[in-house]
C-alpha cells in the first residue's frame, strides 16, 4: 500500500499519515523533516531530493506532505490512494494554533528534531491566504480530476473519522 496525504497546511496530513502508517505498517515520510534541518534551516536539496528518491524505493510507504518539488508527479502516479485534506482555512488555522499549544517550546514527531514549534505572522499568512492561492487550489482541483479513481477528498474531521473506520486492514 502507498498512500499519498495531501492538503493544506494545518489540515492534519502529519497525524493520519501516523495513524495510516501504523494501521498498515508502512514507512512514513514527514516531508517537513525532509525540508528542513535544526532551526529551521532548509536541507540541501540535492540532500532532500536523494532521501525522498530513497524512501520512494520501500514497497509500502504513507507520505505526508504536498511539497511538489518532492517527486510529487512520481509520488501521485505511485500512490494506491491519494489523501487530500481540504479543511476550510479557519479549521486549519484553528487546528495550527491548537497544535502550537501542544508542542510550544518543543519539536513535533513529525517535524525536524531542533525546529520548535512556531506561530508567526508569517505562518499565520500561509495557513490563511498564501497557502490558498487560486494556484494552489487549481493544482489540488487537477489532482482530484486526473486522479479521481484514487484520490478521497475530506473537508473534516468527522470524513477522517469516517475514512479510518472504512478501511480494511
């Protein structure tokens, strides 16, 4: 099984790709682990793209992320199922801001150990408008029509719920 999560930022893709990965068993690849090292500094790309490249190779895998200069055309054509959390942008701001409650002072599990969890101003654009663009929504639009058959859009945490308890083991 190779799941590809998908969406915007603060949607939840880090917490069901954890979950997914341990209900099938598969490697998860965080791709903000990949992007970035301690203190928020971004990794060398040719670094980043090599353990993408490397992890792709594993029979099974759970990838968490939308990065599309992570192998991005290979990971969706790959992938058994396409996962793409489309939380309105106040959930995901919501769900952020709770987030950064959680883990202040402190790095995620699914992020670069050394990269505290943060809410700037600059993170709070992303997650409101800039992560939005009509772009960005147009690339998730064309992920759900080239890839219909496989692909499962969730607007809330009651789909997710519902998704998980569907799925065979």
């Amino acid at each position: 099984m190779k799941i590809a999560v998908i969406g915007y930022s603060g949607a939840g893709k880090s917490t069901l790709a954890r979950v997914l990965g341990e209900r099938y068993g598969a490697p998860v690849l965080h791709f903000d682990k990949v992007q970035f090292t301690p203190n928020w500094e971004e990794r060398d790309r040719a670094e980043a793209h090599q353990m993408v490249h490397e992890f792709m190779e594993n029979p099974t895998w759970v990838i968490d992320g939308t990065y599309s200069n992570f192998e991005y055309e290979r990971r969706l054509n790959e992938a058994d199922s396409i996962i793409f959390l489309n939380f309105p942008r106040l959930a995901c701001f919501w769900r952020a801001w709770k987030r950064y409650f959680q883990f202040h002072g402190k790095s995620r599990p699914d992020m670069a150990d050394g990269c505290c969890e943060k809410m700037d101003w600059a993170f709070m654009w992303w997650i409101l408008w800039e992560g939005r663009t009509w772009r960005k929504k147009e690339k998730f639009q064309k992920v759900l029509e080239r890839y219909h058959e496989k692909t499962v859009a969730l607007k809330r945490q009651r789909d997710i719920d519902r998704y998980l308890e569907g799925l065979s083991c």
